[in-house]
C-alpha cells in the first residue's frame, strides 16, 4: 500500500477519518498519523488562548471582504491572483491555509519549493493565493474537502451543499473561525482582503448575514465544462489523499447533488434582484476580453487612474486570451445542466 499525503487537522478532523474504519488503499497507521498530528495540531491551538489568537475583530461586519463566489473549476483561481494583485489588496497565502497554525502563531517568512495541483499542474508557491478553505478543514469545521480523504462518504456531506446547513448549530462556529483566520491573514498596509473557495458559494446567505459589509464577486462558467473539469479535479485530489477507494456513481451522484444546488442558489438570487448588487462575470467573456471584463471590477474595488491602468494592464497580461463555442452537454445529466446553462446566459444579459 502507497504512502498517503496528510492535510493538516486537528482532532475534529481525524475523528471523522477514524469514522470510516480500516482504510483500503492504505495502512492503518495513515488514520494514526491523523490522530497523533489532529492531537498535537489541538494542543498548540489551545496555547493561543480562547480566540485562537486570530483576529476576528478584524473584519467585524466584512467592510474590506471580497468574497470571489463560483462553482468548482469556474476560474476562481484565475481570478484569485488577479484580484489579490490589486493594489491595496492582499488575499490568504498557501503557507497559511495548508498550515493555519503556524500562520496563527505569527508564521515566519514562507518556505518550500512550489509544486503543481493534482488536477491540473498549475504551480502552486508557499505565498499563492490560496483557499482558505483548508485552513477551515483543519481547523475542524465540516467541509466538503473531507470527501478528498474518504469518498466512499460523499453521500454524508449533501448537506453542506445547504444554505439552511450553515445558519444552523450543526455548522459550528464557522463563520467565527472563518474571521479569526481571515484576521491573521490581513497584510501589512493592506485595504482588503480576497477571499476564495467555491465552498463558500453554500454559505453565501450565511456569509451575507455575517458580514453584511462585505463584497462579492461571481464568476460563472458553461455547465458542461464545470462537470467535465469536475470529474477531473475530483477523482485527481481523492486518488491523491484518499484513503479509501470511491462507491462506484458516487461521485457523478454528488456532483449532480451539487450543481442542483448551485442552480437553486443563482435562481433565488436573480429573483430577489442581489445580482444587481453583487458583480457577475462570465468565464469566457474574461478570456476573451479580460480588460473589458475587469474595467467594471476595478471601478468597484475603488481603483481609478493610473492605479487602475497599471493593474489593467499586469491582468490583461496575465490572461490568456480565447474563446470557444458551447461544450456538448453529457447525456446523463443533459436537462438539468441546460436549465443551468440558460440561467447564466440570463444573468450575464
């Protein structure tokens, strides 16, 4: 049996690896690993006292938040570091999310050779933007991410794909261990900061009731291409750190079960006319024509003359321009990835 990558966690994390019983495409000691690493990751957590001296007070009603909201493999990423270039503007570092302890204790200057995502080898340095949805996973909030560890239990995890999920007690503390960690992520002399992880497209009414002050800024991407990106990202990052081999259909399952979810969402959203406050682009529109697409961005962020032009420009530069026709829709799931696809063609007008 292959050696395992092991994300940080604490012990909240390792007992719902422990949960899942003997793992197959591995050897118990992985579980173990968890559990002696959840125990210490706990213990150095408790040393920073009652806040886990983050800085929630920070970002107290999200005034200086800009949320990046899309589905998985909608260009997040991309529009990530193009945002988090902006001046003035910082975003969480990869050495911070995929170690939040050490960001919590002061971190230290970041180390590490860069390396490239599973799902698609785009390279990845210590300071890259990055989601801060690992640090959550390792700070014990439910995440979606714990199916990379164990996909057999997919199906366990629908309900996190709920709006309702998140303003409930089930949810924990997220959006307190949310801000804390967000704090100590703020930069020096820095007016904002953004923030990126699709998950947070399931907590968005949570997230506007938490920070009311807060932006958002959606990205929409054909339907068709999000499910075959998907199945990829997906089956790369569980064959990368789970361990246990996926139910046959599971994955399709859930991914159906999310992108449902994600179509609600958007649909209630135009219907109460907060897409007219939040700011939409179209994932092939900021391929095709980048500078056009940021212009209305910039504006917003506050960035004007020759902040704004010097920040178009390094963007522009740093996008690849193309476009391309509609991806055929997959037989399986045709219908409800239509009705999606013509949504967004309505709220991109």
């Amino acid at each position: 049996m292959s050696p395992r990558p092991v994300l940080a966690g604490g012990r909240a994390l390792a007992a719902w690896i422990r949960e899942g019983g003997r793992p197959d495409r591995c050897s118990r000691a992985a579980v173990l690993l968890y559990r002696w690493r959840g125990f210490w990751f706990d213990q150095g957590l408790g040393l920073l006292g009652p806040d886990g001296g983050g800085g929630a007070g920070i970002w107290a009603d999200g005034a200086g938040l800009l949320f990046l909201m899309g589905f998985w493999r909608s260009g997040t990423t991309l529009l990530h570091e193009l945002m988090a270039a902006a001046p003035g503007w910082g975003a969480p570092r990869t050495w911070q999310c995929m170690d939040p302890l050490r960001g919590l204790r002061g971190g230290g200057t970041p180390s590490g050779a860069a390396l490239r995502r599973p799902m698609d080898g785009m390279l990845v340095g210590p300071d890259s933007p990055q989601e801060d949805e690992f640090a959550l996973l390792a700070l014990g909030i439910p995440s979606l991410y714990r199916g990379f560890i164990d996909p057999r239990r997919l199906p366990a995890l629908l309900p996190l794909l709920e709006q309702s999920f998140w303003q409930g007690p089930e949810a924990g503390p997220w959006d307190r261990t949310l801000a804390g960690f967000l704090g100590i992520c703020r930069e020096p002399g820095g007016e904002g900061l953004v923030v990126k992880s699709p998950n947070h497209v399931f907590r968005y009414r949570g997230l506007v009731q938490r920070f009311p002050k807060a932006q958002f800024l959606w990205i929409l991407r054909d339907p068709a291409e999000l499910w075959a990106s998907n199945l990829r990202m997906w089956r790369a990052m569980t064959d990368r750190y789970g361990l246990w081999e996926p139910a046959p259909g599971g994955l399709e399952a859930f991914l159906a079960g999310a992108l449902e979810a994600f179509s609600r969402l958007l649909g209630e959203l135009r219907a109460q006319g907060r897409l007219g406050r939040d700011q939409v682009l179209g994932y092939d529109q900021l391929l095709a024509e980048p500078e056009r697409a940021l212009a209305p961005v910039a504006a917003r962020l506050g960035l004007a003359g020759t902040r704004a032009q010097a920040w178009l420009r390094t963007a522009v530069g740093r996008v690849q321009a193309g476009s391309r026709g509609p991806t055929p829709l997959p037989a399986a799931c045709r219908q409800p990835l239509q009705a999606l696809r013509d949504l967004q063609a309505a709220i991109l007008g």
